[in-house]
C-alpha cells in the first residue's frame, strides 16, 4: 500500500476525479511493478507542486488587490510573475483577454 501521501494531494480533482485515488483504482487487482510506482510517486509530487504553485499564485493575486484588480480591471491588463522560482529562469508574462 502506499502512505504518507497527503491529504491534500490525495483529494485533488483534476476533471472531476480525485487524481490519485482514480489512478490506484483502474489498476485494482493488479501487481503494480517498479516502473508503477514510481510514476505514482512522481504524480503525488507533481500534484503537491501544483497545489503549491496554485496557493503562491492566489496570494500574488490577492497582494495585488484581489480579483480582478489585480489584472487592470474587468476585460484587460497585464501580469508579470515577478517570483519565476518555480519555472526556471524563463520570462513569463501572462495576457488576461482572450
């Protein structure tokens, strides 16, 4: 069995299923191999990164005055990620309209 996987990760819905558990459920019955594991293991830490990525991004937002404020008002602005720690040294610059 697999532990230590937390609460948080382990209730994360990506399109309606809770991730982890979904994944552990199509293979039920089934002998999971090295290979197995450790894409489970690499899926809970991505899945825990995203969590930390979406809870850093709320709070750039909020600092900057909630939603939408902090996109320039209703329909336009632009934000800049001023803290890139999470993707590297690559410029990003995020257009609100569609």
């Amino acid at each position: 069995y697999f532990e230590g996987v937390r609460p948080e990760v382990w209730a994360f819905p990506v399109g309606g299923y809770q991730v982890c558990e979904k994944w552990l459920k199509d293979r039920r019955g089934r002998k999971l191999g090295y290979e197995d594991i450790r894409h489970y293991q690499k899926m809970v830490v991505a899945l825990g990164e995203t969590i930390r990525v979406m809870e850093e991004v709320d709070g750039m937002i909020e600092g900057e005055g909630g939603w939408p404020g902090a996109f320039g008002g209703v329909g336009g602005g632009i934000v800049e990620v001023k803290n890139r720690s999470f993707i590297g040294q690559m410029p990003v610059k995020t257009s609100c309209n569609s």
